[in-house]
C-alpha cells in the first residue's frame, strides 16, 4: 500500500484481557519497528524485524509482550493480560533497508490502547 | 548507550518568525541522526536526517538542521514559520537500525 496501516486506531481493553495490534508495512519494505508511546513523551523502541527474523526484542517490557512476522509482511504485536501501565500509543513503522544504512523510518498513524 | 535531549517541552513564535528547536544526542560514534514531526492523532513524518558530509542538512517543509560535532547538537531550524507548522518535532538518534527519540518539543504558532 501507500503507508503503513495499523489497525485498530483506537482499543479500550479491560484489565487482564489480551489484546493484537496489526501492522501492515508498505509493500517491500525489508524492516519492520514497533514502538510505544507514552503521553508527553517520546516513542520508545520494542521490537525490530528485518523480513521475518526478529534481530532485536530488547525493548520489549515484559514476557506479556510478544511480536510476530511470519511471512515478512504483516505484523502483529501481542500484549497478554493487559494492564494499566500498558496504556499508550503503539506506532508501527517501516524501511526500505535494513541492518545499519536506515534511511528513517515511514511511520504508521498508531493503535491507542486504553487499559481500564 | 545513546540518548537525545530536546531542551525545551513548549515553544510559542509567531507566525512569519524564525524558529530554531534544540536537540542534544549522546552517542559514541558518528550518528545517524533525525528530525520528526507529528499532528495530533498522526504518525510521526521524516522531515529530515544527517548521516554525514555536509552539516547542513535540508528538508522537507522548508526545514534545515546543522550538525556540530563540538556541541553534540542537532538544531532545527526553519526561517519563516507557518500556522500549519504548529505540532510536535523529535529528534532522534539511530544505532544498529533502532532510533531513540527525545520527549519532543511542542510548536505553537500564534497568528
């Protein structure tokens, strides 16, 4: 597509439940980020796909959080037994290269996700 | 680790004035550095990046940045500023394909 899709815009999840975000890269591009952003601040890395491996899940907060790529294109975050503190924007984007030559990212509009 | 610090959370300037938004990054070797903006409810959008040459980067929107090495900065920089400028800028710093970002700076424009 022209952009990154990422769907739902808006999620209100009871505390416990368990909830998948959707990304859809554009289509070819190789590297695939997930991250979250907290109101008044700003994103902070989770996950980094490059085609279907995942290189880098450092920044994901806890083993509630789970990402996956299986055919390289869409993405899904998964947040297991939600809590309160999970509650932010989760932005997905995309980039043509991948490894170190990032020429900047195309960034989605984002799911926010309220935890109540 | 890396890290980006952006100075001031809220600027105000009136429409028509120059403007110049503060980043300072802490990284241990040549950055890959960038500068985004985000309208409410929107993604963030690529307005520019440095990778290396010259240090005056041009953008998009009528934005440039300058990098110096001595200060560790990464100013943006626009000369006459629009009402549909008004949102919020990060800038953020890259290492091994992850970008860390900084809080933002908020862009009022007064009319």
């Amino acid at each position: 597509g022209a952009g990154v899709s990422q769907s739902p815009r808006y999620k209100v999840a009871k505390r416990g439940q368990d909830v998948a975000l959707r990304c859809d890269p554009i289509s070819g591009h190789v590297s695939l980020f997930w991250y979250q952003q907290a109101l008044g601040q700003g994103p902070e890395f989770l996950t980094y796909f490059q085609n279907e491996a995942q290189l880098d899940k450092s920044g994901l907060p806890s083993d509630r959080f789970f990402a996956e790529r299986p055919e390289g294109s869409v993405s899904t975050l998964k947040i297991q037994r939600t809590q309160q503190e999970d509650s932010a924007v989760y932005l997905c984007a995309s980039s043509l290269v991948g490894g170190e030559a990032n020429y900047g990212y195309t960034f989605g509009s984002g799911t926010r996700l309220t935890v109540v | 680790a890396q890290s980006v610090t952006q100075p001031d959370i809220h600027i105000t300037v009136s429409e028509g004035a120059s403007l110049e938004l503060r980043c300072n990054y802490s990284y241990g070797a040549t950055p890959y550095l960038f500068w985004y903006v985000q309208s409410p409810g929107q993604g963030l959008q690529l307005l520019l990046k440095y990778f290396s040459g010259d240090t005056l980067v041009q953008g998009i929107k009528g934005f440039e940045a300058e990098f110096k090495r001595s200060q560790s900065s990464f100013n943006l920089r626009k000369p006459s500023v629009h009402w549909s400028d008004a949102a919020e800028y990060f800038c953020a710093v890259e290492h091994a394909g992850k970008s860390t970002f900084g809080d933002g700076t908020t862009l009022t424009v007064k009319p």
